[in-house]
C-alpha cells in the first residue's frame, strides 16, 4: 500500500472526518426533515473548517495587518503568553512567541517584559518563560515579568506599569500574528507607543490534495481564529 493511501486512510478514519462521516450518515438516514439539514449543514460546516483553504481565509485580515518589520524601535521587548499546560511546559503558540522574543534579544540586547499570569491557578505562564530564557543564556536582570495579567487587556495595564516605574516609552509588542490587531488596541488603549512584531503566522498560503482533506489540527487553528474575531468584538464593546 502506498505511502499516499496510508495517509488518506488514517485522515478518514479519525476526528474530524469521522463525525463529518457521521453527520453525513444522520443526514441520509434520518426521516426528519429538520434534523436531515441540521446534520448536512453540520457536516459541511466541520469540512469547511478542517481544511486548509478556509482556515486560511479566516486568517488572512488577521495576519495581514502588521507585516514583519526590517529592524525594531523600542526601549523593551513585550513578550505576550499564548497558554501553558499545568505540567509547566508552554503550549505552541507561548513557545513561538518566546522564541522570537530571545532572537530580538540576542540580536538587539533589548530587556524583555514578559506578561502572563495563571487564570487556572497553576504556574504563572511568565514564570515558566523566565525559566527558560535563563537556561538559553538571557541574564536575569534582563527580565521582567508580569505575572498578575489573565488576558489581553490586563496584560497591556500591567505592562504599562512596569513602563512607567522603570522609563520605557516604546514597547516592541511581539505575539502571534493573529493576535497582533486586538493585542496593538489594547496597549494603544492604556497609553503605549506600540512597535509590532509579529510572529507564529498560521497561513500554509500553497496547496496540495491533502490541503483540502479534513484535519483535526486545521479545525483547531479555524477554532483560533474565530475566537479572535469573537475577542475582538467583545473588547470594542466592553474596553
């Protein structure tokens, strides 16, 4: 058997396509009108968001809005959390923020203020980045955490504390691409000059047949992004 037909086979046979399998054996066989379109539109549904193309175009107005930039202009390196597990190990999105962040440091000799708190009560997510920047090298005096913020907005008022105790006037906010628009309004908001730069792009952009087969990990990415529309939204309402 082919390498391509092992891969099709195994894509087939586990989340998300088994449900959409599912939905669409419900649709066929339910003798309820209702309940026949319900279970078609939630198969389709699940396929748009599975594959690679639709997950793209979710992304696209998120990532376009603050292009990488040639050289940064700040007096400190924001880095944001994007999560962390209870067994204090960053999760994907954390890592390659942080990753970036200690690149700009190795090659600007900028502090870095890393924010994130611990809304579930385990290890501050700062903390956990603090760690591993002291074991890459990065001196401790470099670093600055805030390990009081539970989301974005609490993250931009605590760093603009620590702003104005120690003078920095220009932050370089660096987070996932994705985040950037809403993480820019909400430092602008508390009284930052903000120099963005992001990182962790979630586009592929190129192609293939396995590009329009449902997976599991374009589910959760298209999960991602409609979350930062919805937290979008809700701070323009509320902050």
């Amino acid at each position: 058997m082919s390498l391509f037909i092992k891969k099709l086979l195994s894509l087939l046979i586990l989340p998300p396509s088994l449900f959409i399998l599912l939905f669409l054996l419900i649709g066929f066989l339910s003798r309820r009108r209702l309940a026949s379109l319900l279970a078609f539109l939630g198969a389709f549904g699940m396929y748009l968001l599975s594959v690679e193309p639709v997950k793209d175009m979710l992304y696209r107005p998120l990532e376009s809005a603050y292009p990488v930039p040639q050289r940064v202009e700040g007096d400190v390196l924001v880095v944001l959390g994007g999560g962390s597990y209870s067994t204090g190990i960053l999760k994907e999105d954390s890592t390659k923020r942080l990753l970036t962040g200690f690149i700009l440091y190795k090659k600007y000799g900028l502090p870095i203020i890393l924010s994130g708190g611990s809304p579930l009560g385990s290890l501050p997510e700062a903390e956990i980045m603090k760690q591993l920047l002291e074991e890459l090298g990065v001196e401790r005096r470099n670093i600055i955490t805030d390990t009081k913020s539970r989301n974005t907005y609490e993250n931009a008022l605590y760093v603009k504390e620590i702003c104005d105790k120690r003078g920095f006037k220009r932050i370089v906010l660096i987070t996932s691409a994705y985040h950037m628009p809403r993480a820019v309004k909400a430092y602008q908001k508390a009284g930052l000059e903000v120099s963005p730069y992001p990182t962790d792009f979630k586009q592929d952009k190129r192609y293939n047949l396995y590009s329009f087969i449902p997976r599991m990990s374009v589910l959760h990415d298209s999960y991602k992004a409609l979350r930062e529309y919805l937290g979008s939204l809700a701070y323009d309402l509320f902050y």
